[in-house]
C-alpha cells in the first residue's frame, strides 16, 4: 500500500478525466459513424465537464481536507483503461459505451474503497461528494448510452 493526500487524488481524477476527454475529441474527429460522433462528442462534454468540477471541488474543500493521507492501493487501471480506450473500433458505439461504463465503475468503486477506509470525518465527507460526483456520471451514461441505442 501507499499513501497520497486527498487532493492527490482529486489532482489525479482531473488528470485522467482530461486525458479522456482528449482521446474521445480526437476520435469524434476521426469517426465516420454520425451516432459514434454523437457519443463521442457527449463523451468528450461529461469529461471535461467532470475535469473543471474536480478543479472547482479542489477549491470547495477546505486545506485541512484536501492534506488528509489516504492508504492507497497500488497503481490503479488508469493506464490499461486508456489503453482499452485507445483500441477500441471507433466506429462501434457499442465497444464505445462498454469502455466508457467500465471507467466510470471503476472510478466509483476507486472512491467506494478508499472511503470504507478514511479515518477522518472532512476525508470521509470529501470522499462521499466524489463518489456521488461519479454515481451521478455513471448514472447520466448509462441513460444517455439506453437513449442513443433508440436511434
């Protein structure tokens, strides 16, 4: 295990969030299939929408939260996620969603973990704004991801 301060991990989530939000502007570009450039596009939105909420949120919660340590598990799956990502067909919405929904569980359950294990009440609350941040944003795909499926 290692340990990183709540605004690490905050740093961290914004970091990846902008990262995702480059791969999907790079290939709405780059697709020919107008429903995958609609999910990209909407991909692209929530991503750099939930990066500028984690730099607004960063400066929501107070100094005394944001230097709390966390035990954290070993290297998380932002790499091999982004790399999935970067493999998949972009012209199959389908392949498209299922990675989008596998990161945004991931994140959830990232931020589920380390509350079952904060020890303090500002990591805890902290914790929870971040987890709910993220259910919502599973949630909101997931509606989007049924909707779109209509076409």
């Amino acid at each position: 295990m290692r340990y990183k301060t709540l605004e690490d991990v905050i740093q961290e989530g914004r970091e990846f969030h902008q990262k995702l939000g480059r791969q999907y502007a790079e290939f709405e570009l780059l697709s020919a299939d107008e429903r995958a450039s609609l999910l990209l596009d909407q991909l692209k939105r929530r991503e750099v929408s939930m990066s500028h909420t984690l730099d607004n949120f960063r400066e929501d919660v107070g100094e005394g939260a944001l230097r709390t340590w966390v035990q954290f598990a070993p290297e998380g799956r932002e790499p091999e996620l982004l790399q999935r990502l970067r493999n998949i067909d972009i012209s199959d919405i389908e392949a498209i969603g299922q990675v989008a929904m596998d990161i945004e569980m991931y994140l959830s359950d990232q931020y589920r973990d380390l509350l079952l294990i904060a020890d303090t009440p500002t990591a805890k609350r902290t914790l929870e704004r971040l987890l709910e941040l993220e259910q919502l944003e599973e949630h909101t795909l997931s509606v989007n991801l049924y909707n779109l499926r209509d076409c």
